[in-house]
C-alpha cells in the first residue's frame, strides 16, 4: 500500500523537504508562543505586573506535567516515523494506540496527585507572598485541562510523524487564536481577573483536542487504531518510554529550573526580578519559533530515512537543518540586541523592571546563534532511537552546567549572575554536542555510506 504523505519523506530534496515540514511547525510555534506572549502582556495590563510572575510560577508545574504527553508523543513518533520508513504498517498504528493509553493514564494520576498538593506545590515554585493569591486561582483551574493538553502535545507529535505538517499546524493555530479571544472576553469584558485567563487557557485546549479528533475522525490519517491497539504492549511502551524520556527529562529540567532561578531571584531582586524572568521565558519561546520550527521539521525527515537506511539523506539533512538553524538565530539575535530597550515597555510600565530587562535579555540571548548545533544534535539522537545520548544531551545544557552556573555566579554577581548562567550553558552544552554529533555522523552514517 502507498503512502505518498509519508513516502516524500524519502524522495523530494532536502532543503525543499526541510522548508514544507519546517515552515507549518514553525508557524504553529510562532503562533502558539505569539498566544503566550500576548496573554502576558493582556495580564500585565489588565491585572498587574505580579499576575505575570505568579503565571510564571505556574506553567512549569502545569507543562511538565503536560509534557508527560510530549514525551509519549514525541517517542511515539519516531518509532512510527521509522515504521513507516520500513513500510511497517502495523506497528505504527499499534504504537499510536499506545500512546493514546500511555498519555491519557498517566496524565490524570498525576493531575490529581498535583491538585492534592497545590498549598505545598505553588511556593515550591516561588509563590510566596503578593504572588501565592493570583498563583492558586490560576492553577486550579488550568490543571483540569491538563490531561487535555497533554493528549494535544502527544497528538501533534504524531500527525507529523506520518507526513502532515500543515494539520499539526492547525492544531497549534486553533486553540491559540482561541485563548486571545477567551482572554478578551473573559478578562476584559467580564472582568474575571485571574480566573478568567486560567479558564481561556483551559477552554483553549479542548478547541484543539476537538480538532485533533476530527483529524483521526475524518479519515484524514493513514493511523486508525482498533480497540485492540489500545492494549498497552510491553515492547512499544517500553522503546516509546526510552525516547520519550528524553523530552521528559528536559522539561523536568526546565522545570526545576525555573523553581531555581525563582527562588535564587526572589531572594536577590524579589518580586520584579521574577516578572523579568517571565518577560524573558516568553521572549525567549517567541524569539526562537524558526529554529524550533526546524528541529521539529528535521525529526520526521531524519527518522524516515534512517529507517529507509539512506544514511547520505540523513547527514545531508543534519547539514541543512544546522546551517538553515543557525542563519535564522544570528538574524533572531541581531534583533533582539537592537530592540532590548523598547521590549520591556511592552509588557509594563513598571520602571524596575524596565531596567532590569534590557541587560539581561542581551545576556539571555547572547549564545543565541550556536543554539542550531545543539538542538538538531539532540534530535538527530532522539530521531534515529538513540535514547542515551539524546538523553545526556538533553541534561548537559540545564543539569550539568545551568543549575551548577546558578549557584556559583549570584553569590558574587547577584541577579546578574543568574542572566549570566544562560550563555555559558549554551556555550559549553554545544561544544559537547559538536563532539557527540561528530562522532556519531562519522562512525554511523559515512562508514555505513
């Protein structure tokens, strides 16, 4: 049987493959970071400079535990990706079964584990004081659509495994162009406050599970799981949860970095310095969609053909992908460091943090053009089945050098030694990543070739 979604993945060249896979997963970040970055702003405005922060306090909780989707999805797509390379038809509709069970089950216990918790969880994260209030009422109320989104991340991941970058774009513009609207409506009209941008979040997942159902409703997928694929099967769960781990394991990392740097903030710069850092996680989620938009492009590609065994297409994908990466970064890094002053007013007319933000955006985003190298490098791993060191590149940035850079530089150079800890990771994760990619292209798809 033909595939012929799935089997251009094999067949158009490169850089043409790259730009049609790259540029719906790039818009569907663009927007989906957009809807971060205006639902920041909406709050600032509207509710006040502290909503901000103590939605900051919140997110790495809730998208962690979402993440437990992205991991099953994103393991679960390259183990279809490479199915489907092998013209293995069966056991990616079998694995996508999986991961419906997988991310569904999970999820929830681990929803109702986190609303138990929620007195002890929110000042963990750094929701002491002004912030405790706004943090609670926000994420109550957001964790009830977090299976949700967790099944939305787990889905998206897959429906460009099979070769339809343009549907998982959809599925990201949907629930974003919603939450805008919601926000409007909610907190400015009806003036619900936090409440109101907590339910605009929650209502805007379930627009897009609504569409993702109707995309593996409608026929629109070659994946139509019977009853029977739903049964977990140990080997699937297992390979699915070797990959997945990778992703799991960076936003666990992310998360517990944010509960660092809130709290090693909190105590240096208090209240403000936290809403700098909020400023900056979206900027930096905003700023960085093209590159992102890639790796996410360079997954399906890089898993097919490794499947397909044509180990010249995957090195010259490797190739593309990083200089194609690197050229939108410097462009990203360009504007950024031109515009570091006007950002923040943006957001607040908070003098504090108007001159907080400009230095350490420059910080933040000073090692911006050499992040290709580290991101393609992991998902060259992550694509092929190479958990460990997909894993070990994941950790090196945020465990081996973030978190070790945030306790040796505030002590000396206070806040500013938290803006500092960002590029120095981002220096040494690539260099380690170079090394790693280098070996592996030479000894797994030159000496194959």
């Amino acid at each position: 049987m033909k595939y012929s979604s799935t089997e251009l993945l094999g067949s158009l060249p490169i850089p043409k493959l790259l730009i049609q896979q790259a540029i719906p997963a790039g818009i569907g970040i663009l927007v989906m970071s957009l809807n971060i970055l205006i639902d920041t702003i909406f709050v600032g405005q509207w509710i006040g400079s502290n909503a901000i922060a103590a939605i900051n306090v919140v997110l790495p909780v809730s998208f962690f535990i979402a993440a437990l989707g992205m991991s099953i999805g994103i393991g679960g797509a390259s183990i279809i990706s490479r199915s489907l390379g092998e013209q293995n038809h069966s056991k990616a509709v079998t694995t996508f079964g999986n991961q419906i069970t997988l991310t569904l089950g999970l999820t929830v216990l681990v929803v109702v584990f986190g609303l138990t918790f929620v007195d002890q969880i929110i000042p963990l994260f750094g929701g002491k004081g002004g912030l405790f209030a706004y943090a609670k009422t926000y994420y109550v109320i957001v964790m009830y659509g977090v299976p949700v989104l967790a099944f939305c991340m787990m889905a998206n991941n897959t429906i460009r495994a099979e070769g339809k970058p343009k549907n998982a774009m959809y599925a990201m513009l949907l629930p974003s162009v919603s939450n805008l609207i919601l926000d409007y409506l909610f907190i400015k009209v009806m003036g619900w406050g936090m409440m109101g941008a907590a339910w605009a979040t929650t209502l805007s997942y379930g627009v897009c599970a609504a569409y993702i159902l109707y995309f593996f409703l409608s026929g629109k997928s070659i994946l139509k799981p019977s009853i029977q694929s739903f049964v977990l099967r140990k080997d699937l769960v297992k390979q699915i949860a070797s990959l997945g781990s990778v992703t799991l394991v960076r936003q666990a990392m992310v998360s517990i970095t944010v509960l660092l740097v809130n709290n090693i903030l909190f105590s240096f710069g208090g209240e403000a310095s936290i809403t700098v850092y909020a400023i900056l996680s979206r900027m930096l989620m905003f700023a960085t969609f093209p590159i992102f938009g890639i790796t996410q492009g360079f997954l399906p590609i890089a898993g097919y053909n490794y499947g397909a065994k044509n180990w010249q297409r995957v090195r010259k994908t490797i190739n593309i992908s990083i200089t194609y990466a690197s050229i939108l970064a410097t462009l990203i890094f360009i504007l950024i460091f031109s515009f570091s002053e006007s950002i923040p007013q943006i957001f607040s007319d908070d003098l504090e943090i108007s001159e907080q933000t400009p230095v350490a955006l420059r910080y933040v985003f000073m090692a911006l053009p050499i992040i290709g190298i580290q991101l393609i490098g992991a998902a060259y791993f992550q694509a092929i089945g190479r958990a460990t060191p997909a894993l070990l590149l994941t950790l090196s940035r945020q465990g081996f050098f973030f978190i070790p850079l945030l306790f040796l530089l505030p002590p000396y150079y206070g806040v500013t030694g938290v803006w500092m800890a960002f590029p120095l990771a981002d220096l040494l994760s690539t260099l380690v990543t170079i090394y790693f990619l280098n070996k592996a292209v030479r000894k797994e798809l030159i000496e194959k070739a």
